[in-house]
C-alpha cells in the first residue's frame, strides 16, 4: 500500500486553483523512461513516512505494516508532490475471472486481482460528450473512518452508434488450438462466438484467421465479408485442439498477417483468444512485444485479448494487452462470449482515443494524504503527463474508465479538493486535446453507502478487490473497508436497491469469498 502525505508548502499554493499551471508543468521529478513507469515518488526517497490511518477496532486491518510487507509500501510522496498520473485502462479480466474461480470454489490468487478492473467492470452513468473526446466526473463521499473519504474520477466517451456509422473493421483472430484449449469452455466456446459475430459484421469488414499451438498457421488471409462470409465460417469450424502452446509464435504471426491485410481508413485490430498459458518458445511479454513493435507503432494496430480456461496465464495477457494499445477481458461462459463477441467488440471496433492519460491534482491546503487504488502497472510520472511520446491507454465509444481514491482531508478542510484532468490524441491526426473536472472539500457530505448509485457500487467493488488483495502483505486494507460479513450485507442491499444484474451477481460473488474465506 503506497500512502503519499501532501505538506503545505510555504506561502500555501494558491496557484493549484488559480491558474491551474502547477498541474500544467507537473512538479516531480523522477525517471521519465520506462513509458509505464511508476509515478515518480515511488521511487524515490523522502521525510519519514506519515502515520497510517488507525483502522480502529471495526476494521479488517489495524493499517501498521504487517510482517513482510514491502520497505517502501508505506512511503509517502515527497513534498510537494500532489499529482497523481496513469494511463487509462479498460481492462475488466480480471474480476472476471475472480468471479470464475469463486464459482468453482476457490479464492483468486492476489496478484491476479487489479481493484480498477474490478471498478471498471460496472456501468457508472456518466455524462457522455456528444463528440469524440472525454467527460470529467468527479464526486466522492466519507467513509466510516473518520477524515477518510473516497474520491472518485470518472472518464467517459460517447456512446457508441449505429453500427453503420464506424468505420469499416480488419480484424485478425489469433486463436489459439494448444491442447488445454480441449477444455469445454474454451476452444467450443470461441468457435461458437466467432461465428455468430462472422454474421453479424457487416460487408465491408474484414477478417483474418491466425491458429497457433507449437507452431503458428494463417488459415484465413485477410478476407472481406461480403460474399466470403461461408469461407470464413468453414476456417473458424476447422479449429481443433493439439500439442502446445506457443503463444509468441501466434502473436507475431498475428501481426504479420494483420500487417499483410492492412487497409487504410479502417480499424485494424489483433483479437487474441487464449488461455495464456504460454510454454513453448518464447513466454516473455516484453519479448514478445518487441518482435511486433515495428507493427504497432508503424501501423496503430491495437490489440484486444480474450482470456478463456480455468487455468488461465492472467499476467501475461494483461502485459501484452497494456504494452500492446489494447484491453483484456475474460470470458467464463456462453453468455459472457456472446456480450464480448457479439455487443463489446463490434460496438467498440473504433477509437475516439490514443495515448489517454489522467492526472489528478490535490490540494494540499485541504489534503492530507491519498491513495490511487489499483492502477498498479499503468503508473505514469508526472512530469509525463504532457510528453505524448510516452504511452497511453487507448479507448472506444461506450467506454467509461473510474479511478477511486482514498483521500484524508484536513481537519476543518473547506475550498477546492482536487482537479482531474485527462489527455489524449486524436486517432487520426493525432492532434493532443484536454478535459477537465474539480471536486470542492464541501462535497464531501454523504457516506459511501448513501451516495449516488455508481459511486456506492464503485465503492462496493473497489472493497471487494481489496479484500481478496489483503492476504497478500504487500497490499493492505483501504479506509473504512468493512468486515467481511458487513460487505456481503451491503452488496445484497445495494443489489436489491438497483436490481441491477450486474451488482446481484457483485453480491454473489462476494458471499462466495465471505464462504471461502
């Protein structure tokens, strides 16, 4: 857990609401290299660390750094560090697939649990712009611990249109036929959905088909719908199962072929359909994204990964998903395939954003610490937030993206809290454009559990995932998390409150962990 305390710099910093312009130039300094660095005070040292939050007698976990925690895992920014700065993300993979191995009655692996694909895993009811761009919302409400409140940044493009309205689709299927894919659920399950999603693209898109298990084959070239729709359906029916999984193999043939079948003023997109459990040749992400690197950038071609199998390689489809423009999501069954395949997909075919990062502005005169919750990997430093030479998330209509903070005011706090801004580069011209969002300390007056629809459900799932985390040490409990038996108690009233689908099956899943647990 990564605290960072905000100090009142001398002469208090009245130029944050002013003018915005310490937001504009970033003030930390810290390696810009790695394009999906940490934020810079992660790395870098400072004064002793704030006290963590007392959890009081209620909480899950008293805050004090446990035995075997990481050094630096309550190390807070040096001042005056209050920016806080990533990548958007879309990912949702993983919360799927903790839903699926509650199901099947054990308890995910916590570092297989991302709280911001947990988040991102529900609809929130922003604003959409009527244009290609962003809405900023920010709202938040306290928690049960007091001065602790959690603030929430939420991030959404238009609504995606008529499906005759986007530009016209090349997309490479990468599926992979190794011998786990034999499982029921895997392989059947993605012939079935390409099938079904083969009749309903329209003419003008375009198909390739890539298999790959110890070697990688291109069964299907690049090939137009209109009038080839029975040449397709009879590749993606010859699909069957042998020997093992090279997944490097079939990324880069992927690519090849999708490079192959390029077409200009389309969407040229890889769809990776694997378990991801990668051994044989090479099982480096980094690797395996070096090879395709020329592809990509050259190109813009984006990738989009489907992770399938009981036994799934979560981490390095999420690395390749992250490191290669694109988003995971995990499917565990005929109605999860037929919403990816069939509604996200073909909805979510274009881009209305390259490169997307956010950064969060805190003010110190009325915050005293925060906490980004989740977003691990997808780090940016500050300073980074305006060089559009470091990598972004890219995203599509109809997508929404929520970052959660845990915020701790100071006493008698009154004024501006925090600004959120977001940038990204147009698709095409790739001209950069900005958006912007406040939230004033005043706002800060309902609970979490008596909040606006989205922000109680956000808060319900970001628990959660917190909770599943916790029993790995280098994670620890957010502010006001409650018990176990309290949570499931409040997902099943917030389930019956919406009588939303997706948060009953929310509250399922969190009485399967309270079970297991």
């Amino acid at each position: 857990m990564k605290w960072y305390g905000t100090r009142r710099p001398v002469g208090a910093l009245l130029a944050l609401t002013a003018a915005g312009g310490l937001l504009i130039s970033g003030c930390s300094a810290g390696s810009g290299g790695d394009t999906k660095a940490r934020d810079s005070s992660y790395a870098r040292g400072g004064p002793a660390p704030l006290p963590v939050p007392d959890r009081g007698s209620g909480g899950r976990h008293d805050g004090d750094r446990r035995e075997g925690e990481q050094e630096d895992s309550l190390e807070v920014a040096p001042d005056p560090d209050y920016l806080s700065t990533f990548a958007l993300d879309v990912d949702t993979a993983s919360y799927g697939y903790a839903r699926r191995t509650l199901a099947e009655g054990r308890l995910p692996d916590p570092s297989a649990v991302r709280p911001e694909e947990f988040v991102n895993s529900f609809r929130q009811g922003y604003e959409r712009p009527a244009g290609d761009g962003f809405t900023v919302t920010v709202d938040g409400a306290r928690t049960d611990e007091e001065d602790w409140s959690l603030v929430r940044v939420g991030l959404a493009t238009r609504a995606a249109g008529p499906d005759g309205e986007r530009p016209p689709a090349a997309l490479t299927f990468v599926v992979d036929i190794s011998g786990s894919m034999a499982e029921p659920g895997r392989l059947d399950l993605a012939r079935d959905s390409l099938a079904t999603m083969t009749d309903q693209l329209r003419d003008d898109d375009s198909v390739a088909v890539v298999t790959f298990s110890d070697e990688a084959e291109t069964v299907l070239p690049m090939t137009r719908l209109g009038g080839n729709r029975g040449e397709v359906h009879d590749a993606v029916d010859s699909l069957e199962p042998t020997d093992s999984t090279n997944l490097g193999a079939g990324v880069e043939a992927g690519y090849e072929t999708a490079v192959e079948g390029l077409r200009e003023g389309a969407t040229n997109r890889v769809v990776l359909v694997s378990d991801a459990l990668a051994n044989t040749g090479e099982t480096d992400a980094d690797a395996i994204l070096e090879r395709i690197a020329e592809s990509r950038r050259e190109h813009g071609i984006t990738l989009f990964g489907v992770g399938v199998g009981s036994d799934y390689g979560d981490a390095l489809m999420e690395r390749l998903a992250d490191r290669g423009d694109g988003h995971t999501v995990y499917v565990s069954d005929e109605e999860d395939a037929r919403e990816v395949f069939c509604e996200q997909l073909p909805r979510n075919i274009e881009l209305t954003a390259r490169d997307a990062k956010a950064q969060v502005a805190f003010d110190p005169e009325t915050v005293a610490e925060f906490r980004l919750v989740g977003y691990d990997n997808r780090r940016v430093a500050d300073e980074d937030f305006r060089d559009d030479g470091v990598d972004g998330g890219e995203v599509g209509p109809g997508h929404t993206v929520t970052a959660l903070y845990a915020v701790r005011t100071r006493s008698g706090a009154a004024g501006h809290l925090a600004t959120a801004t977001v940038r990204w580069l147009d698709p095409d011209s790739r001209t950069p454009h900005e958006e912007t969002g406040g939230l004033e300390a005043g706002d800060l007056t309902r609970s979490v559990w008596g909040a606006h629809r989205g922000l109680t459900v956000t808060a319900t799932a970001a628990y959660f995932a917190d909770s599943l985390r916790s029993r790995d040490h280098r994670y620890g409990a957010l502010p006001g998390a409650p018990a176990p038996g309290e949570l499931s108690g409040r997902a099943g009233d917030l389930a019956d409150r919406t009588e939303d689908a997706d948060v009953r099956e929310l509250a399922r899943a969190i009485r399967a962990a309270e079970r297991l647990e």
